[in-house]
C-alpha cells in the first residue's frame, strides 16, 4: 500500500454517469435522452429502467 495515498480519500468524479448508460448496447445518451430515461436509446432503441431496483 502507498503510504502517500490516503484511503479514506475519495477518488475520481463526483458524479457517475455509468447508471446513464443504455443497459442494452452501452451507448452514452445524447440530446434530451441523456437526463430523460424514457428517451429511447439513439443507438438500439432501448429504454433505461426510471427506478433504481429496475437495473
């Protein structure tokens, strides 16, 4: 372990857009289907789950 990295640190952005991904292709939203999960997927059509417990 590096004594210089603090463990209790957090690391890397402070907002994961992972769970913005679309569940079926992986493709990143885009336009009004990137805040809006009941916007199809632009890639394959799909639509991201609105509830938490859906994924």
């Amino acid at each position: 372990m590096d004594d210089e990295v603090d463990p209790t640190d957090s690391a890397g952005e402070a907002v994961c857009w992972i769970g913005l991904l679309c569940p079926e292709c992986g493709a990143m939203p885009e336009g009004e289907g990137a805040r809006d999960p009941r916007v199809p997927c632009w890639r394959c059509g799909a639509v991201r789950p609105t509830d938490p417990g859906d994924a």
